[in-house]
C-alpha cells in the first residue's frame, strides 16, 4: 500500500488539530463569560504569545545559523556555497512533517516550546469564537447582517442610496415599529436627516421593486427587525450603508437568494468566514510547515481588528482574508498564476489588496531596468490576476444595473473612504489625529468633520513626503536579498501609507505575520513580538473602563490613533531594516577616499 504523502500529513496534522480547538470551546462554554471576560483572557494570550515567540525565535534562529554554518563548511571543498537564502527555502517548503518540525523546533532542545505552542494555538484558535459565547448568546451578527444581506439580496432595487429609506417605507407598510426613528443618515450625502425628510423623497421605494420582490423585502426586514431591539435598528440607520463591490454583490447575492431569512441556512452562510480562514491557515501549514502555522493561529485568533465582536457571525467579509493568505502561500510554493486569480478576488471585493502586488512590482522594475529582461514567473502572475480582474468586473456589471453598478460604486465609496471616520487607521490618522470625536448629531458632527479636512488640507505635503520616503526605503529594500513572498508581504506598508482603511480590515496583518514567523532574520522576530504586544495594548485600551484602568471610555479615536502609531512604529522598523545595509553601503561609498588613477586593480572580473 502506498504511504501517504507528506502534504496528506500535514492537511491531516492539521485538520485534527481544528477538530481539538472544539475541546477548550466546549470547556469555555461551561464557563460564565462575558464581553470584559473574553477580552482579559484574549490580551493576556497576546502577551504569552509575546514572550513565546521570542524564545522560539531565539531558538529557530541559533539552529538557522547552525546549519547554515555547518552547511557553508561542508560544501566549501567543491566551490559551492550554500547561502541563507537557499537555506530558508529548503527550510521552509519542508519536505515532510517532521523534517520541518526538526528545521524550526528541534525536538531535544525545544519539545517544551513546541507543546506550549500548540496549547496557545489552540486556546487563541477557541478564543475567536469568544469560547462559544458568540454574540451572548446568539451567532448572527444582526447589525452587519441587516446591511449586508439586504445590501446584496436587493442591490439591483436599492443600489447603495436607498437602504434605509426603503427600510422605513416597508416598516411604515409592516406597522411602523420604526416610527419612534428621528434621526436617519441619509446615503445620497453621507449626513443625518430626519426621518420624514426621507421618507419625502421621490419616487417611492415601493416604485422600483415588483410586487412580489417588495413582498420578499419586508418579509426579510420584518425577521431582521426581530433579532435586534429596537433601540440597535435606530443606531443601525446612522451607518454609513451597504458598501460592497458590485463583483462581492454578485456572488453573495447567490448566497441570500438560496439561504433567505431561514435560520438554519443563514447561520450555514455566516459560518463561511470562519470555514475560508480555515482553510487559508491550513495553506499555511502546507506552505510553511507547522510552527509557522501554530503562530499563525495564534495571531489569527487574537489579532484585535478581526475580533468576532465586530465581524463574528457576518456575511463574508474575511473572504479577501482568506485569498490574500492562500496567495501567499501559492507565491510560496510557486502557483504564481493561481496567486495572481486569488489576489484579483481579494482586491475585487475589497480594491485595497490591490497594494500587496507592490513589493513584487518593484522587484520587475528594478530587474527590467538593471538586466533588461522579465522574469517568466511574474510573467505568469500578472497574466492571472489580470485575467481574474477582467472575469470578476464583467460578473459585477452583469446584473440588473449593468456597468453602471462599477460608476454607482466608485460614486459611493469615494466620499465615504475620504470621510473622516473614529475607525480608521493609517498614516493619515497619525498625522490627523482627531480634535474630537464625531457624533449622530448633524451640527456637531458636521462641525468635527470640517475642522478635520480643513487640517488634512494643511497637513497633506507632510503625509505625501513621508509615504514618498518609505516607498523609497521600500524600493531600496526589495532590489535584491527578499524572497518573494517577503516582498508580497511588504505590501501591507503601502495600505497604510496611501489608505485608512477601517480597523477591522486589519485583519490583513495576518499576511506579513506568516512571513515574519519563518524569522528568517532577527527584526522579523523582534517585530512579530511588536505586533502580538500591540494586540494586548488594543485589549486593555478596548477595556480599560470595565477593568478600572481608567474613568472614562476608551473611545474609537484613541484606539484607531494607538493603533496607527503601533503600525507607524512596526513598519517603520520593517523599512529600516530591508534598507540598512544598502544604504549604509551607499554611505560607505560615498565616503570612501577616491581610487588612484594609476593603480592597477588585480583583483579580477
């Protein structure tokens, strides 16, 4: 009988391991636990993670330089020298389970490292799902679900401006238990308007639907005005609306259509983010072998931005999550045209991983300049992700509103990504700190909100020069010496210089924290550390008043602001150190004594 391969072991190693994340949820489940709870034992987590990534780090690290230095000596006789680089990639890739396991964590020296990291995995793995305690007690995720189901069910009637006016045509149709609503924002503009001032505008809601279409609606909208108080249904219509691409709206609209509002099938297609994230960290695990994976789940179950308080039980949105990694680990294993596909899909529902391409951008530009040719592999990798960009643009212009539904989107999602926001976070909002929050009230809000672009408009040169120096640091970095799926991880540094996107699409330092967690060099150690440490940090901040650290809340504005200089401070270190030796030896250079002309250099070609 023929043995099993080692990728069959590894999936397997793997899969049993997310069938015993069910125990510590099953043990947490028992056990009172509320929002502050959860939290307390999250930051901790972080922490010990903190701590144990550098000591693994410290022992991955000496074993590298070991055996890159016994290896350098043995092969010195026939004139070929193994460099570190190869010696990662051999490393990495792992030729089967337990090779890889001797590579990062060898088993007479760090069997205690090894079964501690395994028990953190699967507590922070367990942790995701908040133990089992989900939404307390609930799965569904009612307020992104409200927006997002019927954004997508309904796009062709309600495009992205008529959510909440056709909610409260519908609910007045249904009875009106949303007539005590005042205040409602408005989707044409972004502000807050009064409920009958909406409710005035022409032509009715009622209009662009057929009869049997605006029947489903306030079937859908009288379940979801069932799970959700009413107090929560009049904060929900101060959002900012549905704000999918067209191309997300396509295929999630599949998804409501077969589901509709019947529990059992609702909670099967809220379940698939947590299935895709899954099976992203089991990519890892057939990428980078398993102490890369085990401290990917570790990161994953308590990376703060995609905590499942604010995106648990929704309707993919992890989804672009999910691609960006198992890009990763194609580029990793060298799938360079299926990694370009899964990047067009990440950046066609979300357009910001569109940036993660830079790092290997920079590295074709600088090879066509010095060598004048293009290397195939990239060849193969620009191929597939143009040809997922052109699929999944024509699926978005294919429903009801054709093409325009891309113009619609652009005409939507401009305002509201330049709109300051309390949970935004990027180099901006280290440079814009907020002066004051904005609140559901139009004057003061407004006044937030002016007083903010007004200082943007004076602050943006000094953004600009500081984005352009780290993409020059970044450039310099990725000429030569990084593997290429460091330089695909080097793309979350422009996210942050170029955009704010909202806290939770922080979810996509998971990509980086992969690569970091081969430790290939010290500084991604040191810098994994960092980021498990800023995950703590956000915890306490997120509950300092129910723990008693401080006397007020800790408000959106200042989580956003420590986090945009956690990050500031993170990739700061990145670029320093892809960059230093080079521009130290520019410096060396430059301050060198001119050669004599009349030497004669007899040190050869």
């Amino acid at each position: 009988m023929r043995a099993s391969s080692p990728t069959s072991k590894q999936l397997l190693w793997g899969i049993a391991f997310f069938a015993a994340v069910a125990v510590p949820i099953l043990v947490g489940r028992a056990i009172p636990m509320d929002r502050t709870t959860v939290e307390i034992v999250q930051g901790a987590l972080a922490l010990i993670g903190a701590v144990l990534v550098w000591w693994i780090g410290i022992t991955a690290l000496d074993h590298s330089t070991t055996t890159t230095t016994t290896t350098t000596t043995t092969t010195a006789s026939t004139g070929r020298k193994k460099n570190l680089s190869k010696s990662f990639e051999e490393g990495a890739r792992g030729r089967n389970l337990h090779a890889t396991s001797e590579k990062f964590l060898p088993r007479d020296s760090s069997r205690p490292l090894w079964v501690a990291l395994v028990v953190l995995a699967l507590l922070s793995a367990a942790s995701f799902v908040r133990f089992g305690h989900f939404h307390h007690p609930r799965f569904l995720h009612n307020w992104d679900l409200y927006h997002y189901f019927l954004g997508a069910r309904y796009f062709d009637e309600l495009g992205y401006d008529d959510l909440y006016r056709c909610t409260l045509e519908a609910d007045e149709e249904l009875g009106g238990r949303l007539s005590d609503v005042r205040r409602v924002r408005d989707l044409r503009t972004l502000g807050y308007t009064t409920r009958s001032r909406l409710l005035r505008q022409e032509p009715p809601c009622r209009d662009g639907f057929t009869e049997s279409r605006w029947e489903s609606f306030k079937r859908d909208l009288r379940f979801f005005e069932s799970i959700a108080s009413r107090r929560l249904f009049r904060s929900m219509l101060q959002d900012k609306g549905y704000n999918g691409t067209p191309a997300w709206t396509a295929y999630v609209r599949v998804l409501t259509e077969w589901s509709g509002t019947d529990r059992g099938r609702l909670h099967a297609i809220c379940v698939l983010d947590e299935v895709l994230l899954v099976v992203a960290l089991l990519a890892v695990l057939w990428a980078f072998g398993p102490r890369v994976f085990l401290v990917a789940v570790v990161f994953a179950g308590l990376n703060y931005a995609t905590r499942f308080q604010h995106l648990g039980g929704s309707l993919l949105r992890l989804d672009w999550l999910a691609s960006l990694t198992i890009a990763l680990c194609c580029v990793k294993k060298e799938r360079w045209a299926l990694a370009g596909v899964l990047v067009a899909h990440a950046t066609m529902a979300r357009l910001f991983p569109l940036l993660f391409v830079t790092g290997l951008l920079f590295r074709v530009v600088w090879v066509v300049i010095t060598e004048r040719r293009l290397e195939q592999r990239y060849v193969r990798f620009g191929a597939g992700l143009a040809a997922g960009l052109v699929a999944l643009g024509l699926l978005g212009a294919a429903g009801e509103r054709g093409p325009r539904a891309w113009s619609e989107f652009v005409s939507n999602i401009v305002p509201h990504a330049s709109a300051p926001a309390t949970k935004r976070v990027g180099l901006k909002y280290v440079i814009l700190p907020f002066g004051g929050a904005p609140r559901p009230d139009e004057a003061r809000g407004q006044t937030v909100n002016d007083a903010m672009r007004e200082r943007w408009s004076r602050r943006q040169p000094l953004a600009l020069a500081v984005a352009a120096l780290a993409l020059a640091l970044m450039f310099v970095g990725s000429r030569r010496g990084l593997e290429d799926v460091e330089l695909f991880a080097l793309g979350v540094v422009p996210v942050f210089l170029l955009l704010s996107p909202t806290r939770y699409y922080w979810g996509m330092l998971l990509v980086p924290v992969v690569v970091w967690a081969v430790m290939r060099h010290r500084w991604q150690r040191e810098v994994l550390v960092l980021t498990m440490v800023m995950q703590a940090v956000l915890y306490a901040l997120g509950a300092s008043r129910r723990l008693g650290l401080t006397s007020d809340d800790i408000g959106d504005a200042t989580l956003s602001t420590v986090a945009s200089w956690c990050l500031l401070s993170i990739f700061g270190y990145v670029l320093w150190s892809i960059s230093r030796d080079e521009l130290r030896g520019w410096w060396r250079a430059g301050k060198a004594p001119p050669k004599d002309a009349g030497a004669v250099d007899s040190g050869g070609s």
